[in-house]
C-alpha cells in the first residue's frame, strides 16, 4: 500500500509540473494530461492569452492544444480571423470529465475534443478534434480500435469520391504517405465503417466541424495518442452539450452549443435532469438564473452554478 501510494505522489508531481511547464511555455504545448481527480469530476485551469499581430483565434488555441470551436466560445464578440492585438483572450483548459465510463477513448462531439483515460486509472489525457460536417455526421455508439497505420496510404471511400465529383472536384482515389496525405502520419481505424481517427495537414479543420465523419487531430497530438493506444482499445463516441461537474461541495456547469437536436438528440437532457442524477439523491441549492444565463450563452468552460450539501 505505502509503494502504491508512493508511486500516486511521483506521477501526481510529474503531471503537475508538466502542466506548470505548459502555463509557461504554452507554445510546447501539446496534449494536456491530468491525474483524475477524488474530490470531483473536474480537471484542468483557465489561462489567458494576449493577442499579437498576425494571430487568430486558431492559431492562439494550438499554442494551448484548444480547438477553435472551443476558442469561440469562450471568447465572444472576438474575431475569429482577425482579433485586435492586445486583447486578453480566456483559453477555456479547464473541463468537466464527460458523463461515461472512464475507459479508453471517449470522444464527446459536443466540445469536439477526445479524452483518454489511461490504463493506469490514475491519468486522464485530452485533445481538440474536427468532427463530421453537416450531412457528414460522426456516429454515436461504442466501438473499439481494429487497425494502426503509420504513415498510412489513404484509399478514399466511394461515397466522398463521389460527393467530390458531384461537386466538379475530382481526386485522386489512392493519397500516398506524405506532407500532403489527409490521414497525417498516424490513423486508428474504428469498428465502425470509415471511421478513422488520424491526423491532418490541416491545422485549422481540428477543432471544427470539418470531416466526412473522421475524428482529425493534430500531428503533434495524435503522435502521442497513437504510442498509447493499443489495438482493442475501447471507444465511446458521445454528444454531451452540457455537462455538471464537481469540486468538493461546489457544482459546475458546462455548457456547449448542442451540433443538433435531432441527428444528436439522444444524449441530450434537461439540466434538471443532469443534476438530479449527478447529485444522486444529495441536497443541493443551485442558482437557476445563472444556470439559465450559462445553457443560453454556452462559453464552453465550468463555471460556477451551486452548492451540495
């Protein structure tokens, strides 16, 4: 028991001076890896950025390892292609674990970003990801990843072969290994049909609704993902908009703008509900208009809505 607890302390320190180095070094940052909280559901801290010349919204986000939908909503009235130097901007690193099994990956398209939970039980990784556009919609359910590929070729499927030509944009049907291959360097293939987890050459399509139903990460990120996972290696494709979170006795909210109400309905309750079941019979005081202001502003970072007892 005394070497378990001991190892716990030494990672817990190493975690937290990465973190640290992260605060301090944001430009190195890539990936950000937490140890599982015990007094909550609720991992990371809000920083702030100022904006130089020549940044956008996206670019400041991946100094930080933040998507630009997240980036959005944590910041808005600010351009997002074009924000004034010297404005202050929120980077929202602070989140509300997602309401599934810690295991594997997790993916909450809600918050367009992936969580993994480590085989340890102890770290919990996450990173931003560009999730399916509209018409092209990622599927929700659980799967597991069957196939690893490093510098995969990529063999396009029939059905975005055929959205491009009908859009007079014909290409080609096999993409080699290279700077230039949709799939970056790594790809996890999903049980599920055409779902891939991968890379991207395109930075600004990671964190947005981007794909044709693919998970795309950032090459940095996705390096990192690919050393940790293993074949078998389950995955959760959910859609939590909101999401109630803990610290000690104080309650969170986190709330994102749903991608739908009805390709996405089904992990989609009340926060009504989502209290009464994450409270789990306890008593609690929650301020509503507060609640009411966050479900329709929907910053997309926690933030404080009430008490349990």
């Amino acid at each position: 028991m005394k070497n378990l607890l001991e190892t716990t302390i030494r990672k817990a320190i190493v975690v937290n001076m990465l973190w640290i180095g992260a605060i301090l070094c944001p430009q190195l940052t890539y990936g950000l890896t937490f140890v599982l909280p015990h007094n909550g559901n609720v991992i990371g801290n809000l920083q702030y950025a100022s904006v130089q010349h020549g940044d956008s919204l996206s670019t400041i986000g991946r100094r930080y390892d933040m998507g630009g939908y997240e980036m959005v909503e944590a910041n808005p009235g600010v351009s997002y292609s074009n924000p004034r130097p010297g404005t202050r901007i929120l980077i929202p690193s602070r989140f509300i674990l997602p309401d599934v099994e810690r295991k594997g990956i997790v993916i909450n398209l809600a918050e367009m970003r992936l969580y993994f939970f480590h085989p340890d039980g102890i770290h919990v990784s996450t990173y931003p990801v560009g999730v399916g556009q509209e018409g092209w919609n990622t599927p929700l359910g659980t799967t597991q990843v069957i196939r690893k590929r490093e510098h995969p070729t990529w063999i396009v499927p029939d059905s975005i072969m055929e959205n491009h030509q009908n859009h007079g944009q014909p290409i080609e049907k096999v993409w080699p290994p290279g700077p230039n291959n949709p799939l970056g360097d790594y790809a996890m293939t999903l049980a599920f049909k055409n779902i891939v987890i991968h890379g991207s050459p395109y930075p600004k399509g990671v964190g947005v609704r981007s794909s044709h139903g693919c998970i795309r990460m950032l090459n940095e990120d996705v390096a990192k993902l690919y050393q940790m996972v293993q074949i078998g290696t389950p995955v959760a494709i959910i859609h939590q908009p909101t999401k109630i979170g803990r610290v000690d006795n104080k309650l969170y909210l986190e709330a994102h703008v749903p991608l739908s109400h009805s390709n996405y309905y089904a992990d989609y309750s009340s926060t009504g509900q989502l209290l009464h079941k994450f409270v789990k019979g306890a008593k609690y005081s929650v301020e509503w208009h507060e609640v009411e202001k966050l479900q329709n502003k929907a910053y997309g970072y926690p933030q404080p809505i009430g008490t349990i007892f």
